[in-house]
C-alpha cells in the first residue's frame, strides 16, 4: 500500500510519541521508507534513538546547516509525504499560524509551501481537542489541502488514530486520485444462514480481500459503501449484514446513488427455514434448503448500466477452468470483468487471481498475485479505468438471468 513512498514522520511532545515506533515500523511493513523528525518536547517522551531504530535513519532534532527541512521536505526533497503524529494543539496552532520555531513546525512550513502532501494525527486531551482556536486551526489546515486523521474519543481523550488508519490516509494523500467523485459499492466475506438459533451454514471467506478493495478505492479518492458482516472501518460507510437477503437489500439501497459495484462476498448458496428453538442433538436430522437470490443477478436486474466487478472461486486449481467459470458468469450477467482464484487461497495472506476481461482471449486474462492489499489496488485500477472508459469498459450489460455460481 505504501510501497517505494518516503514518509518524513514529525513527532511531537504528546504522550502519545510513545507509539512512533511501532508506527513507523507498520509503516515500513506496508513498503513506506521512513526518517523522522523530533520537537524538543517529544525528545523528552522517547529518546531520539528508538525512532531511529525504528526508522533505520538519523532522527532530525535541530535544523543545521544543513538545512534538514528543505532536504526533506522541499521542492526536490526527500519526501513524498510529511505526517505529524502525534500532532498536538501546539503544533496543529502553529501550523496553521506559520509559525515554525522547532524541526517539526519548521519541515511543516517547508511542506505546505512546496505542495508536499502533510497529514496530520491529533492527540491530545478531549477538552483541548474541543478549543475552538485548536477546532478553527485544523480546519485551517484542511482548508489548505492537510489531510486530517481524527482521533479516536475515548476516556476524555483524543487518542491518537490506528497505525492502520494512519497508514490508509499517507496511502490516499501519495496515491492518483483516479476514482475521485466515484461512489463505489463493495461487498465483503461471508454470509450466514440459520438453521436454528444457534447452528448456522457459512462459508470459509474471511472478508480480508473485500476489505482491502474497498480500501484500495477509498484510496484512489472514491467514496465507498462497505456492506459485511464485520467491524467498522475508517475508510468507508459500512453496512453490517448477516444473511443473504440482508446483504442483498443493503447493496440495492447503496446501489441507487453508486457509480460501480464490486461483489467480492461469499454470499451463501442456500438458506434454511430456521426453527425458533434449539434443534435436539443426537437424532437423525434433514434439513431443507433453499436457494438464495444471486445477488449480482438482481443488482443488474434493478441497473442495466452499472458497472459490476464479480469475484469467482473455484477449486479445480486448474486454470482454464477458472477462466472458462469467469467467463460464463460474466457473459450471463455482464460483468466489467471478473476477478478469478483458487479456493485454496481462502484465508491466506498471499493470494493469486485471474483478471478475466474477455471470452477465450488469453490477451484479456491477467495474472496478479502478493498480499491482499496488492491484489486489491490491481482490482481498484481496473475499475478506474472501466468507469474513465478505458480498456476494461466494454461491458455487456443485460438483464442477466438466475443461476446456480456462487459470486466470489
């Protein structure tokens, strides 16, 4: 998500500089490089040297002669992105005053007046948080194109964002904004179907590669609707859902105003008529199952035009018969193209998929493969190019008719 991005990271005297260097390391996790710079404050709250442990750099703490903040932060500095955090109401008010009197304020100024993307983590107590000079300075700081990560409120504290949340946002202020103005839908893991109050059918999907692409297209400027059975996110609106009606009503709901849909549930096949009461164990026991409603079937039932991105899973592990799966999908209900992969990857770190944009022709399947969040941006460029018309944009739309495929 931050591969090849140099972070200069400001650290400032809140006590929440104690979580630097972790942040710094789940920075350089996502591929980020990082150097970091200290106020005289935060020097007092952890010592210069793990943050240059951390980051494996020299920890800026004075501006030499060397003139450290435009080496950084300038024109042709090393920096693609300058994020304070923690960010305290100190520094937030002289930011936003330029006034640049420690190593942090001083590379902050240098940033904003060479267009060099700063983001900003607040952390501080709440009613400092609720000053409305430290309120108007933020928004001044917004108004000049700083990207704010909010706090969380908690224990009459402000608390400093997730390194998760912080990550995403250095992610979206270095990345093209392709998707901007686009509403994108996004469905992830599974759903569940009960039999009685306690037993359910599910299925193995963990959510993580739905999750990522609803990230990826956040960070590309989309605004994203997030429909799962699953926690909340910063980076999109999410609808929490169970079963397959559930989901099914929430995606048509969030479809009404959306630009695209990517599908990559997995929606159960069947459903249960759940008894009220737990089922006695120890006797032989048939349930009757039904088939749910296919979900992408509906949504192009209800919107000719969208765009829908499917998700396909097989578990012959044999190729063409992926390919040959994606394809019959995507004629049937007419797909901008679909994501195909093995099974087996369910739950894996690593993945590899298939992109398969047109029928036999191997020039129109693509091969991706790494971690969640790579697979993740391919699949939110793609998009990008299908919505701005490109190459993936010839979709054959239809009103598309029931089947027995899973959406994957």
């Amino acid at each position: 998500m931050l591969s090849g991005v140099n972070v200069a990271l400001g650290v400032t005297g809140s006590i929440a500089a104690v979580k630097t260097v972790e942040l710094a390391h789940e920075l350089r996790r996502h591929g980020a490089s990082v150097r970091a710079v200290m106020t005289p404050a935060a020097t007092r709250i952890i010592h210069p040297w793990a943050l240059s442990f951390a980051t494996d750099h020299e920890v800026v703490e004075e501006i030499t002669g060397d003139v450290e903040h435009v080496a950084l932060c300038g024109r042709d500095g090393w920096a693609d992105v300058f994020l304070v955090a923690p960010a305290t109401a100190n520094t937030a008010g002289k930011m936003a005053a330029a006034i640049d009197d420690t190593p942090v304020t001083t590379c902050a100024t240098t940033a904003l007046g060479a267009d060099v993307p700063v983001v900003l983590a607040p952390a501080m107590h709440e009613p400092m948080y609720d000053h409305p000079g430290v309120l108007e300075a933020l928004a001044t700081l917004e108004s000049w194109g700083v990207d704010l990560v909010d706090p969380r409120i908690e224990e009459g504290k402000a608390k400093i964002a997730s390194e998760e949340a912080i990550a995403t946002a250095l992610a979206r202020a270095t990345t093209p904004r392709t998707l901007a103005g686009r509403h994108v839908v996004v469905t992830a893991g599974a759903t569940t179907e009960y039999i009685d109050p306690i037993r359910i059918l599910t299925n193995r999907a963990s959510g993580r590669t739905g999750r990522a692409v609803a990230r990826a297209c956040y960070v590309r400027g989309a605004s994203v609707t997030l429909v799962h059975d699953g926690p909340d996110v910063e980076y999109a609106d999410v609808k929490r859902v169970e079963t397959a009606d559930e989901m099914l009503a929430a995606v048509s709901e969030a479809c009404v105003t959306a630009d695209a849909l990517v599908s990559a549930a997995a929606i159960s096949d069947f459903t249960a008529d759940a008894v009220e009461e737990k089922i006695r164990s120890g006797s032989p026991l048939s349930v009757e199952l039904e088939p749910t409603p296919k979900l992408i079937d509906s949504v192009r039932r209800d919107h000719p035009d969208l765009p829908i991105v499917g998700f396909k899973a097989e578990t012959s592990g044999d190729d063409a018969a992926m390919v040959r799966e994606a394809n019959r999908i995507r004629d049937r209900v007419g797909l901008a193209f679909v994501v195909a992969n093995d099974a087996s990857v369910m739950g894996e770190d690593d993945t590899r998929v298939l992109f398969v944009a047109g029928e036999d022709d191997p020039a129109d399947v693509e091969e991706a493969r790494g971690g969640k969040d790579v697979v993740a941006g391919r699949v939110a460029e793609r998009l990008a190019r299908v919505l701005d018309g490109g190459s993936d944009a010839d979709i054959e739309t239809g009103t598309g008719t029931e089947g027995d495929e899973p959406e994957r």
